[in-house]
C-alpha cells in the first residue's frame, strides 16, 4: 500500500492536492477523528502513522515521479536521462534523533522529500543544476546531517550542532520548523479514508458489523446463535461524536451516550415528556456536565467514576424517572440480568483495542456457539457513538487486559 500512496503524492504534486479534513479530534491512543467530506471518521492511530511515514524508498520514487511532473511542464535541465545516485536521510535535533527529510541526489541536481507525508511542504527544496546544501560543510559525508526544515541545514556534533557559517549551536536551542509543519490537514482524503476504522488496514480490531462473520474468521466455528436479548431495537437512536463535535463539543462520548438513551426512551415511551431535538438535547447534557465537572474536554472526556452521577442527573433534568446504578463489571451474567430487565447499559471500554478508552449505549446481545471448538463467544449490540447504525462488541475484548464497567439505567414509566 505504502508504494500506492507514494504514487498518489507523486502525481498529485504539481497539480496540488486538497484534503477536506478541517479538524482533527485525538480520541484516544488508538483513535483519532476526523472529518471527511462533512463525515466524522474515526482513524487508526496505527495505521494513520504507518500512512503518513515515508520511507527512504519511498522519497526515491517520489523525487522520480517528481522530477517526470517537472519535465512535463517545461523550462528545465533535467531530462530523461536524468537519475537518482543515492539517497541520504536527514535528521532532527533531538537526543534520540528522527529522520526528518531526505536529499534524494541526482546525477545532475537534488530533491529534498520530506520524511512525513503530514508536513506543509512534501518537496521543500529542490534544484535542477545545484548540489546539495549540506555540500557546503566540511566532511560533510561523514557526518549525520541536520534538517529542520528549508535551508536549514546542520553538522550534528553530539550536544552542539554546527552550522552552515561554522558556528557551533546548542542543540535543544534550535527550532524544529519541520515538526511545527505537520498536520492532519495536510494528508490527502483518499490516504485519511484508507486508516478508517474498519477499513481492511485495521483487521483483526475492525468495527463489528456481523457477529457470525466476525466469529467464523476470529475463532474455529462454524457458529450458532445459542441465546439473545434484544429489547430495545426498535426504539434506538444514534446521535454520534460527529454531531457532538460539529457542535464544538470534543471528547464527548459519555454526553453522545447518555443523549442515545434518553432519546431511545423517548423513541419506546412517547407519552412521557417530550424531549427537545437531538442536537439542542446532547447540548444541554454536555453544558451540564461540563459545568458540573464531569465532562473535561481538554482531560480526555469523561471519567468512568462520574458516569452514574452524570447519567442520573441527566435524567432528571430531562423529566425522566429512574434510578442509575453502577459501577458493574462487564461480564455475560451481569449484561444478561440486565438486558432481560430491560435496562440499557452505559458500557465504559478501557483501552480497547478498536475503541479505545470510549463509552457506548449497550441494548442487546447475541451469544454464539461453536460445536467444534465447544465455545461461546458473547457479543454486545451497542449504539457506537461513531456510526449511525448498530455496530457489535466482543464482549472477551471488553474485558481482556484492562477490563470495562457499565452502569445501567433503570427507567421508569
């Protein structure tokens, strides 16, 4: 995939290219979400990194395809005959240095190709005559070269780094402008949608849309459905963090959570008081929340020890009747009680391996059986807070190394 991307870059690059994402939400250590053609989509922090770093091979190709986009559009010395020598990485200015860029020599000229396909500029500097820059130093092959961005070249001498005029610098003294470059909104829409979250880069930890085919390809089977509870499917709404975020609310998945359930009662029960429209509700939890210190954008969202307090207090400024108890671990006997009573679960996910630390409305289950291998394999219907349809949960990845606990909405009336 890595060469495709590099292609893509490549044949873009004269024409220019546009990326549609305007903002960018870190969800999570796994997750980040973004915006693309107006929908909020969640990435793959691994796949989004994997994505944006552009290897030694890489840069070559596109300093190739570069230089044919040149000779196309006229008025230089490079040619056909025109061809890469070597390839020398550059660094930064760090103890533990990264390649920033790389100088992509030619038998007449040179390309600098930035080491990440995020920065402002891809190709900062280029000539169709000159030699490098960093030519200029003494022993300049020798030594590990520093680039911190256009013409700004350096001698890495351990704590000091040289300049091009001799003098020696303090190292944690320079400005890293290629770091201060890079941004989400730099990468091409079709790179972004490739790191989606359930995209085939992100197999095994995709987004669950079926519970047999995730079961057969996860575990030996085949598999049947041994036993469910399904209650609420009817009557289930699904507000996302996409709205929440349009909305100017980032972090907020617990207020996305707790607007699903109150509307999905609204949706089963609608002699009750009638609730405002799902956007001018989800504000109004989350400005609660928010003023009471529940809900801490800028500290990642909302903490699991405050989710009953906040779902219950939701309720009643909402009208609703009920109780809210918690903190239960995740386990199939407790989703079970629960589901058959009819409750729907605030489930809390910790460090999960598609979601992350992230909060989602549970309202059934499936649980499945497989003869061959003599096991049960549990799966949570759940309303995601990042799709607008019902996705699945394995219940073994809600409770593997860090576990998850839910609080359950008992609602009355």
């Amino acid at each position: 995939m890595k060469k495709i991307i590099s292609i893509f870059i490549a044949l873009t690059m004269i024409t220019g290219f546009v990326s549609v994402c305007a903002h960018a939400v870190y969800l999570d250590n796994n997750t980040t979400l973004v915006k693309i053609n107006g929908i909020s989509t969640p990435l793959s922090n691994d796949a989004l990194a994997e994505a944006v770093e552009i290897t030694e091979d890489e840069a070559s190709e596109i300093a190739e395809l570069y230089i044919q986009d040149i000779i196309a559009i006229g008025d230089t010395e490079w040619t056909e005959a025109t061809s890469v020598t070597d390839v020398v990485s550059m660094y930064s200015n760090d103890d533990n240095p990264e390649v920033t860029a790389y100088t992509v020599n030619l038998n007449q000229g040179y390309v600098v190709v930035s080491a990440y396909l995020d920065a402002t500029s891809l190709i900062p500097e280029w000539s169709d005559k000159a030699e490098p820059i960093y030519e200029n130093f003494e022993n300049s092959a020798d030594e590990k070269i520093i680039y911190l961005g256009a013409y700004e070249y350096y001698i890495d001498a351990g704590n000091t780094a040289i300049s091009l005029q001799g003098e020696a610098v303090e190292k944690d003294e320079l400005c890293n402008n290629v770091e201060i470059s890079r941004d989400i909104s730099n990468i091409p829409t079709k790179i972004l949608q490739s790191c989606a979250i359930g995209s085939s880069t992100i197999s095994p930890n995709s987004i669950i849309t079926d519970p047999f085919d995730d079961a057969n390809n996860s575990y030996p089977g085949p598999f049947v459905c041994k036993d469910f509870v399904n209650k609420w499917e009817d009557y289930m709404t699904y507000y996302t963090t996409g709205s929440g975020l349009n909305l100017g609310w980032d972090m907020c998945c617990t207020p996305v959570a707790i607007t699903n359930i109150l509307m999905s009662y609204r949706n089963k029960r609608p002699s009750t008081t009638p609730l405002p429209s799902a956007d001018n509700l989800f504000t109004s939890i989350a400005q609660y929340g928010f003023n009471k210190g529940y809900y801490k954008p800028s500290e990642g969202g909302t903490f699991t020890v405050s989710q009953p307090y906040y779902l219950l207090e939701s309720m009643h400024n909402n009208s609703i009747d009920g109780n809210v108890v918690g903190l239960i671990d995740t386990t199939y006997t407790n989703i079970k009680s629960h589901l058959n009573d009819g409750k729907l679960l605030l489930i809390s996910l910790q460090k999960h391996g598609t979601y992350g630390n992230h909060s989602v409305v549970c309202f059934a289950y499936t649980r499945l059986y497989s003869s061959n291998a003599d096991r049960y394999i549990v799966y949570m219907k759940v309303a995601d807070g990042w799709y607008t349809s019902a996705r699945y949960i394995d219940l073994l990845t809600a409770n593997d190394a860090y576990g998850g606990q839910f609080t359950f909405a008992d609602l009355w009336g």
